[in-house]
C-alpha cells in the first residue's frame, strides 16, 4: 500500500490535511493534554480523477488547494470548527449518512502534465501551480468572496476561479520533480539535478 503524497499543517494549528490517493483528509489538530483518541476526522474531500501529489492552506486557514496526477487543481472550502460543532449540535447532519454537499470544490484545469505543487498567495486571492513539464500557471479569484446559491435546503458556496497567466521553466531533455515556494521566489528541482 502506498503512503501519502502530501502533507501538511494549516496555518492556524487547528488542522492538518494528508492525501490518500484521490481523496484529501482533514484532521483536527491533537491538543497538549492526553486522551484516548487524539486524532478526530474533521472532512473528507474527494472528486480527483487521479492521486492528489500536493496541497496547501490559504493563509487563513480555511480553504485549501490541491494539485493532481489528473492535470487539475481543486480548491476546497474547509468548514471552521466552530461551524462544525454548532451544525452537530443543532443536528443539522444529512440522516441517510451521506457527506454534505454545502460546499462545492472549483476546478481549475488547463495543465497538460500532472501537477506536483500547488500554492495560494500572499492574502489567499491566487494561486500558483507547477506540473511536470514545467509550466506554472497563475490563477486569481475572479470574484470577491464565496458565491452562495439563493436555495435555501440546497445552498452551495464556492469560488471562481481565472487562468491569468502562463510561464514556462523547462531545461532541456529533463522533467520537473518537485517545486516549493517562499515569497514570490518558485524554486524547482529537475529529473537531472
């Protein structure tokens, strides 16, 4: 069984995301003190084609991006703790069992290679994508804040999302293995050192 590709803390503490394969699990973050089971199931998302290769937090802690073997991003909204709690306690859950669909996840597609990172900048208001072959792709939010469906049962938030521009690193005769980012500085590693 193959472990996860991608791991990571939110950057307020409550959570952390890991991948497994094509799905993306949200877990609250364990506390100081001692209990019998630290590690709580917070979300899980799905809707990847292919296995999810990297993720990343917003700067607020409340959306996340991933990039995947299936040449697309998706951004999800993570429900706060707190919104969670109340829902559980107003028992407003689906009976049948079924995951919520209150929130919808936006695809940014585009890449022609699989997408090894995937980064929100500066304020959370774009994104950043790296495949393989070495195209970077810049999106930005292409309205303010979460659209929100007047139905009041069916109510769905989501974001949309605009390619503004494309970039290209690519030396020759070499494929692109990893990337991170720091500021507005991409680092890249290439198949040939």
């Amino acid at each position: 069984k193959k472990g996860p590709d991608a791991l990571e803390f939110s950057p307020n503490g409550d959570f952390f995301a890991i991948t497994h394969g094509r799905i993306v699990q949200i877990w609250k973050t364990p506390g100081k003190q001692r209990v019998f089971m630290p590690f709580v199931l917070h979300k899980t998302f799905g809707g990847h084609h292919d296995n999810i290769l990297s993720l990343f937090w917003s700067p607020d802690s409340k959306r996340l991006v991933t990039g995947s073997a299936d040449l697309s991003l998706r951004v999800y909204i993570v429900p706060s703790l707190e919104a969670t709690s109340m829902r559980a306690l107003l028992h407003l859950d689906a009976e049948d069992g079924k995951p919520e669909t209150r929130y919808k996840a936006s695809t940014l597609a585009g890449h022609r290679e699989r997408v090894l990172a995937c980064f929100f900048t500066g304020n959370g208001a774009g994104i950043v994508s790296v495949a393989a072959d070495g195209a970077v792709f810049e999106w930005a939010e292409e309205s303010a804040g979460y659209q929100q469906q007047s139905d009041i049962d069916g109510g769905v938030k989501t974001t949309f999302w605009k390619l503004v521009k494309k970039s290209f690193i690519q030396p020759d005769h070499s494929k692109l293995v990893c990337a991170t980012m720091g500021g507005n500085l991409l680092l890249a590693g290439f198949s040939h050192g």
